[in-house]
C-alpha cells in the first residue's frame, strides 16, 4: 500500500512560511483590513464634523461628534501599529 503523502508535490517554502504565519496569527490581513476601513470612515466623519465646527453650525453637538471622530482615527492607528509591530517580530 503506497502511502499518500508521497503522491503529492512536496510543499514550496513559501507556501509553507506563509500557511505557518497564518495558523500563528490567524485573520491578521482582515484585521488589517477592518482598521483601515474604521479609520478612513472616522477621518470622513472628522473632515465632515471639523466643517461644521468651522462653519459655526450647531457647534454644542458638533464638538463631542468631532472628538469621538478623532478618538476612532487614532485608536484605529494605534491598532494598526501595534498589529506592525507583531508583524515585525515574527
């Protein structure tokens, strides 16, 4: 009886570093993914709350609206860097 690992094509290093990195750290691309999406949406809401501020619209409401705006950019890049650092020492 032949055994069926020996059928298949031997794995090539970079196919087995990259499924290595992924079974450590799984979902890491779509992590990625999701802190670039928060922050671009945080930095549209931030421009779309700054405009308002400056235009002297509703600026009671427009305030806390614009702060938690930047708070989501920065956490988002906050993230973001931590998961590059992880990256790095990998």
């Amino acid at each position: 009886m032949t055994n069926p690992q020996s059928q298949r094509p031997p794995m090539s290093p970079e196919k087995y570093a990259r499924l290595k990195a992924e079974a450590k750290a799984p979902y890491r691309g779509l992590r990625k993914f999701i802190y670039l999406g928060f922050g671009a949406s945080g930095l549209i809401g931030a421009f779309i709350f700054l405009t308002q501020l400056l235009a002297g619209r509703d600026v009671s409401a427009a305030l806390p609206n614009f702060a938690l705006q930047i708070s989501v950019v920065a956490l988002m890049v906050s993230l973001y860097r931590w998961e590059q650092r992880k990256d790095h020492k990998s």
